[in-house]
C-alpha cells in the first residue's frame, strides 16, 4: 500500500497581495518536495472564523483522508480546528453506540 499525503490549503481572496504570496509559497513547497498540485485543495476564504469552519465541512465531506490542512491567516487556523474538533467529538460519540 503506498501513502499519498493530502495536503488542503485555505486561503483569503487572492486580490490581496499577501493572500498570493502565501498561496505560492504553499504551491512552491509542493513543488520542492515533488508534490502534485491540483486546485481542488484549495479553498478560497474571507479572512474569518467562519471560512474556516466552511472549509472544514467542504473538505471532510471528500472521500480522502487528510493529511494536513494549511491556513493563510489565523483567524481561518480557529474555525479549522474548532470544526475539526467538533467533528472528532461527533465522530467518537458514533463510535461508541
């Protein structure tokens, strides 16, 4: 069996010059380490909370398991572990029915 690592990224709007920078430095580090990009791992936030938390339940509702979960600010980092958490509680709950 061979591991492939899956790696989503959050990021605020691109318009942002700091928001691209970050985008390409996550592109960048694929690259370096010979790691397909492909956009679907990319979803495209607003700077909040919020974005995080809908990023969450866009990318656990893919059949893949994740590897790592990348934010361009922290706002967004909050709402990804906050609904990562939630989604771990839940799991553990139906887990032991």
């Amino acid at each position: 069996m061979v591991f492939e690592a899956v790696f989503k990224f959050v990021t605020e709007p691109l318009e942002w010059l700091t928001a691209l920078q970050r985008f390409r430095d996550f592109q960048a580090a694929l690259e370096k380490h010979e790691i397909p990009f492909e956009s679907d791992p990319v979803y495209h936030g607003n700077f909040r909370t919020e974005s995080g938390m809908q990023a969450s339940d866009y990318f656990f509702s893919k059949p893949e398991w994740l590897t790592a979960v990348f934010c361009s600010n922290d706002q967004m980092v909050f709402g990804v572990l906050n609904k990562a958490q939630q989604t771990e509680e839940t799991f553990e709950k139906t887990a032991r029915r």
